[in-house]
C-alpha cells in the first residue's frame, strides 16, 4: 500500500502573553485549508498532535494544554481601517474538534508582532524606531483589537524588561487595547440583564453569579459558595475530576442562561466559552513559582478554568471580562474587590498578579464598556515549516 508522504507548510511558533500557538498566513496554508470547513480543522488537529488519548500531544507540536493548543490564522484585513485579519482555533486536546467560537487575548499580543513579522502591514506605517500601532479585526468575535508593538531598526522588538506573571523570562511590553468588547446588541453585556442572578445548577446547587459578554463570555461565582478559598492553585483542581466536573456542570447551566446553548448536549462542542471563573477578596498566598503574593498587592482574587481545566495564569479575554465586571458596581466581581466605582484592578491568579483597566459607563440606563486595557508580550520561538502526513486533512 502506497504512503502518503508529509507536505510542509510555512509557520511560526509564537509565545503570547501566557499562551502559545501555531502561527499561519492564509495564503500558506493548502488551499483546501484557506476556507472554513473540515480539511482546516483536520490539519490543524493534525499540526497540534490532536485528538489525543494520552493527553500529551507527543506527535505535534501542542503542549497538552488549554494554553498551548491553539492556531493562528492572519491576513491582510478585509476590514477598513484595520490591518490584519486575525482569526484564531482552540484545538481540543482529547476530542476531534476545534472551537471556533471566541478569541484569545493572550495570543491577540502575538498576532500583532507576527504581523508585522510576516508583513502583513504597510511598511509606510512601520517606524523605523518606536512604536507601530497594528489595527487587528479579531474575525471570531468581529471586534477590533489595537497592538502597540515596540519597533527597533524597522524590526519588532522582542527583548526588553517586561516581566509578566505566567511567563519564566522578560520581554518587550506590548500594549494592547480591545475596543468595544462587549456583544453587540441591546442588554448583551449582561446576557440575562441582571448584575447578579441565582443560577440554579441541577444536581449541584443554587448559586449568586454574574454572567456577563465582555472580552469572552465568562460566568462569575464567589469562591466562598462553591467551598474554595480564591487562593488555589491548578494541582488542587486539576487532579479532582468529581471538582471539574462540578465546574462542567456550572458552565452548561451559565451557557443555557446566556442564551449560548440551547442544550446540555451543545456544551462538549463549544468547551472554548463561556468560561467559568471564582472570585474572592484579597488574600495572602503562594503563587505557583513559589512568589509570596500579599493581600495588599491586589484588589481580588480570581481563578478561571479553561477547557475544562484550572488555567496556570489568567486568559487575556477572561482578563478584559474581569475588568470589565470589576468597572461596574454590584457585580461579583466589583464586591470583591471592595465595591465602588473604578477604572482599573490588579488581581491575583494562580501565577501572581495582572492589572486591566476598563473603560464602563451607563448609557440609558444600560451599561456599555468602551476599551479595556492591559499589557503582555509576545515572541518567536521558532520559525520554518510544520510538517503534516499529505491525507491527514
């Protein structure tokens, strides 16, 4: 029997922020693959070594993680005013499917330097020296996010003394702004158009949640009523699986009140959103590299769960959404960072500490939030071609 020999296709892998993925033009991919539809996410099940029963992704280039099983696609923008198109896949690491259905904000860092990278932007807006502002349309949610990405001899600059809680090394600060993150349309921030609801969670409990649309959809609980204390780490969690799967069953119940589901059944193909997140007041802890976090460094503390799993950091989209809450009085997440008004928080994850500000205001009695704003880094690991069997796709 004849063997299909491996095809080589063009890629870059690239850190962002606390993830990291598999980086594609569209016009480098086969061209079966530069439509949506099941030869792309074949390959890129393929490229990242996915399904996988082991949960190990030895055969590809994922890292068996909700944060390191992901590939990026960028083009030159259909959009106005926009330089790239961004779209982004979360690749299950034990089921064949990839979820389509939200972004990651980690990776929105990296997608601004691989623009420029793989010239995708105007070289008349590129600085020889300081900083490129790349207008990116996020194509999954269809927002616009702007990277401010430092430029050195006309090239991203990927060194610097930035340091990020989650990421082992310094890099260069990458700013990044997501404009208008909520949903569109009337009340679609708050899905259910309350600050708070009881969320009846069958066989589970009832519990106070805040449920809102910003950055990703994510549902908020109080650590406190689901029996944690906020200051957990992943081991903790991970190794729990009657815990996940509580957590699973808080997730469907938020899906089908933010109207995302229609079923249960719906959820094991839609894994990527909404998240699931527990917040607390302050308190002291170890963070996962062994750093002393103190109460009175932070205004919270959140944890959130990522493909089924405790997240080692914090998702960047989940961090627009916590921002965004923490900006509006009477949410969970503003009770426990004391209540009030305010623009800004640093909260404490499972690897120490992460400041996002947001913008929020009423209009008509409806609240809205204009950007939310938080800084990451992004880098090159490595360049070339990713090789993949020819009739895997």
């Amino acid at each position: 029997m004849a063997q299909q020999p491996q095809i080589k296709i063009p890629a870059t892998y690239m850190r962002g922020g606390t993830s990291k993925g598999v980086f594609f033009r569209l016009q480098d991919l086969p061209e079966r693959c530069q439509v949506p539809g099941e030869a792309r996410d074949r390959l890129f099940m393929r490229v990242i070594g996915s399904p996988d029963p082991y949960a190990a992704h030895i055969d590809g280039m994922g890292g068996a993680t909700s944060s390191t099983s992901k590939c990026v696609i960028l083009s030159k923008s259909s959009q106005p005013d926009h330089d790239v198109d961004y779209l982004y896949g979360q690749v299950s690491i034990d089921k064949a499917f990839v979820d389509w259905s939200g972004n990651c904000g980690n990776l929105s860092t990296a997608a601004g330097a691989f623009a420029l990278h793989a010239g995708l932007v105007d070289p008349a807006r590129i600085p020889q020296n300081g900083i490129c502002t790349v207008r990116i349309w996020q194509a999954n949610i269809q927002k616009t996010i702007i990277a401010h990405v430092p430029v050195t001899d006309g090239q991203v600059q990927e060194t610097g003394d930035f340091e990020l809680d989650g990421v082992t090394f310094p890099a260069a600060e990458i700013v990044l702004e997501f404009l208008d993150p909520s949903d569109d349309g009337e009340g679609s921030m708050f899905p259910t158009g309350n600050l708070v609801d009881d969320l009846e969670v069958p066989g589970v409990g009832t519990f106070k949640a805040t449920m809102i649309s910003a950055g990703i959809p994510t549902v908020f609980v109080n650590a406190e009523d689901i029996g944690y204390q906020g200051t957990e780490l992943r081991e903790a969690i991970n190794g729990d699986p009657a815990q996940l799967a509580r957590f699973e069953q808080l997730r469907i119940a938020g899906a089908l009140r933010m109207g995302l589901i229609k079923s249960p059944e719906e959820a094991a193909t839609r894994q990527h959103t909404p998240k699931i997140a527990f917040v607390s007041p302050p308190k002291d802890y170890k963070a996962s590299s062994g750093k002393q976090i103190e109460a009175g460094e932070v205004d919270l503390l959140v944890r959130a769960l990522s493909m089924g799993k405790l997240h080692h950091a914090m998702m960047g989209t989940c961090a627009v959404a916590i921002g965004t809450a923490a900006a509006i009085p009477g949410t969970l997440v503003n009770l426990a960072a004391g209540g009030g008004e305010r623009s800004a928080v640093r909260f404490g994850h499972p690897s120490g500490t992460l400041r996002v500000g947001a913008e929020a205001r009423q209009v008509n009695g409806e609240w809205t939030v204009t950007k939310a704003i938080m800084s990451r880094s992004a880098r090159v690991l490595m360049e070339g071609w990713v090789r993949v069997p020819g009739d895997s796709f």
